[in-house]
C-alpha cells in the first residue's frame, strides 16, 4: 500500500492546517465558553472545500478524495474539536445523500451543505444507541405522504442543521424494518430540545428531537423503504474514518502542548519517565495514523473498508485517549489546570470512543469480520 501523500492531498492538509493554527486553535476556548461555534467558521470551512470535501463538484465539493478527507479532519480536529464533529457529521451526510439520495435530493440538500450549512446524522435514541434495531420512531403512510412520530437523543447539531436524516420503523421489528428519511429543518412537527451540558466538545450543541405527526411528502425517502440499516452501517462505516481522524488530531495537539513545554523545561525532559512517555505517544500516534490512511485510501478505491474502519477507529480513539493522558501525566498538576487547553482536550477526546460505535462495537464488528473470513 502506497504510504506516500499527492500534491493534491498536501496542499489539502496544508489549507486545513493553516486555518486551524491560524483561527481554531486561537479560540477553541472562546467556543467552549460560549457553548456555540460561530456560523461563519462553518462558512470559512466550506470556503476551503472542507465541508464537502468528498462529493463531487457539480454538487458543490471538492472531490478530493477519502485521504484528502482524513488529514483535514486530524488538522482541523487539532484546532478544535467542537468545530471538528460538525464538520465529520456534515460531511457524512452529504455523502449520504450523494450516494443513496435521487437527483433531487441531491440538488437540494448536497451543495447547501457544501456551502458550509449543516447536516445532522439523527439515528441514536434513548434505547437505541449500539443496537438501532431496537429503535422506537415510526413513519406510517398516509396517502402519498409519510407521518413520523417519535424521538431521537444525543443529535449532534441538531439544532442548526439545514437538513437531518431521520431513521423511522416503517416495517416489521429489528433492523429489517428500518427506512431512512430527508427531514428539512422547517418541517412541521419537528421539536429540537435544548442542547445537552455536555463534559467535553462544548462548542458542539448535541440535542433530542422529537417528532410528533411530522408529514413528510413521498419523496423524503431516501434509498429504498426498508433500506435504512444497511445505508446506517454503510453511512457509519466512512464515518468513522472521520472520527479515528478527529480522535488523532485531538491528541495531536496534547501531544504539542506537551512536547513544547518539555522543551521549556529541560529538567523534566531529562527523567527517563518523561522520555518514555514522549516515546509512546508518538508511536501511538503514528501508528493509528497509518491505520486511518489504510483505511481511508481502502474507501477511496472503492474496496472493502469496513473492517480497516473499525480498526483505524478503535486503535485511534482508545490510543487518543492514551495519548491524551500521557501529556497530562508529562505536564503534571499544571496540566489540570483550566487555563491549559491540556484538559479541554481531555475531555473532548473521551466521547470519540463511544459515538458512531463504541469501541466494544468496533471489536464486534471487526471480530465478525475476522471470523467470516
Ligand atoms: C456528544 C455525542 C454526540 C453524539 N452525536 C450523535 C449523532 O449525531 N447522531 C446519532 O445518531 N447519535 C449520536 N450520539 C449517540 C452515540 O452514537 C451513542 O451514544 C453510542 O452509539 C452509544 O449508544 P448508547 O449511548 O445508547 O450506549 P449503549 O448502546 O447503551 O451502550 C452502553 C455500553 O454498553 C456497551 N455495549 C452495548 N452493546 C454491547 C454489546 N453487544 N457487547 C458489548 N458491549 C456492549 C457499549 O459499548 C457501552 O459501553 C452522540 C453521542 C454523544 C455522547
């Protein structure tokens, strides 16, 4: 496998690199008091192509590819990772919609969201998170049209996304009878609640939603009725290349934050400990970033990734994690302190391991994978 990056994806990185150092990083912590990301970095991001970054051009992206994708996320990620999640959840949908949505879906929703508005990715409910067969929300028909009712939890943005796919019962128990709709964000009958005070990622607004009568026309399916799970499972399985990459960029950042004060302080980075430390976060860092690559260049040529995914996804978030404790142990009793961007990044971090599939989810997957081998 080819390790070696194009121009193309250089220059790509480069761009997301520069505007996180030069903006993010800058006021990551601002976000985080504020509770909000300000709409006009969303607009800044799309400017760059990054809202969209693997649709094609004639529906507004930047057709730059899976790879171009993952090192964007890890650079944006490291500036800030409350802008990162809406930038994975956004551009997961618009390929969602790319690739599963008619003509016209696609014309309405996928260059909006291109231009920097979001799209909210709404599966999880209050009983239903690793297991959506269990879910509860249903859509019936009424003539032509379709009536949803139910709620959904934990809906990353949900409160200021242009569009939202909305999973629903249409059919028989368990998985078989899921469907998969496009719900604008005037529809009537849609209630987003008050976002959700959260331990980290708290730029991010994370919300329930409820739906009650909510009448959608015929053509608010997306894919085939009956369809939604394997579209969920296809849509997760891109996405978590998306937050393997955010999880990197994260501790990427703890890692520089440590890195630069060991450089201050030449007397700590003289103890074999400190070394040590250092030593293991670069290799874990390292590693889970080939883990992404493979990954993401394995979606890019249209092979089989889902296994690689949950691989990268499940080294990359735990190892973030690690990672991310380390350069708190490196810093010491400083590094609590919450002047230090070292525990915000702590607490962003964590949630990386649970959404789009916890990590025992990914062992699942990946061991099923192994087995039917
Ligand atoms: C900040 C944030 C943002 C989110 N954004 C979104 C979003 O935009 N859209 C969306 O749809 N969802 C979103 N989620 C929901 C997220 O995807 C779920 O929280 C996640 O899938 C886990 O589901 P759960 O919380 O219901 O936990 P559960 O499924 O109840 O799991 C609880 C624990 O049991 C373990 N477990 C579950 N099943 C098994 C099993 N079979 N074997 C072994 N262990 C198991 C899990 O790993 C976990 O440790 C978000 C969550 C958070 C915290």
């Amino acid at each position: 496998m080819e390790l070696s990056l194009t121009p193309a994806q250089e220059a790509r990185r480069d761009a997301a690199r520069a505007f996180a150092e030069q903006v993010l990083s800058l006021r990551a912590a601002e976000f985080e008091r504020e509770e909000r990301v300000p709409q006009e970095i969303y607009s800044e991001l799309a400017e760059r192509g990054l809202m969209a970054v693997n649709l094609p051009e004639e529906l507004g992206g930047s057709d730059a590819g899976v790879v171009a994708y993952a090192l964007s996320m890890m650079e944006i990620a490291r500036g800030c990772a409350s802008t990162a999640v809406t930038m994975a959840v956004t551009n997961m949908v618009g390929e969602v919609i790319a690739r599963f949505g008619t003509e016209a879906q696609r014309a309405r929703y996928c260059p909006l969201l291109a231009a920097g508005r979001h799209g909210a990715f709404a599966l999880s409910e209050v009983d239903a998170g690793s297991d959506p067969g269990a879910m509860r929300t249903r859509a019936r028909r009424d003539g032509d049209d379709w009536i949803l009712d139910g709620t959904k939890q934990w809906i990353s943005h949900g409160d200021s996304s242009a569009v939202l796919v909305v999973w629903a019962r249409t059919g028989e128990d368990g998985p078989k009878g899921l469907s998969c709709f496009l719900v604008p964000e005037d529809a009537e009958g849609l209630v987003v609640d008050k976002h959700e005070d959260k331990m980290g990622l708290r730029g991010s607004h994370t919300c329930a939603l409820a739906f009650s009568d909510l009448r959608l026309p015929a053509d608010a399916l997306l894919g085939e009725q009956g369809a939604g799970f394997p579209i969920a499972m296809m849509a997760l399985d891109g996405g978590r290349i998306g937050i393997a990459s955010q999880a990197l960029g994260i501790a990427q950042a703890a890692h520089d934050f440590a890195l630069a004060y060991l450089k201050q302080c030449p007397e700590r980075a003289a103890e074999q400990d400190a070394q040590f430390l250092l030593a293991d976060m670069r290799t874990r860092l390292a590693a889970g970033r080939l883990l992404v690559l493979r990954a993401a260049l394995l979606k890019e040529r249209h092979q089989p990734f889902s296994r690689e995914a949950s691989m990268a996804k499940l080294y990359a978030t735990e190892g973030a994690f690690r990672v991310t404790q380390m350069a708190l142990s490196l810093v010491g009793a400083e590094a609590e302190s919450a002047r230090m961007p070292l525990e915000r990044h702590m607490r962003d971090v964590r949630v990386t391991r649970i959404y789009e599939g916890t990590s025992e989810v990914q062992r699942i997957v990946i061991a099923r994978h192994v087995l039917s081998a």
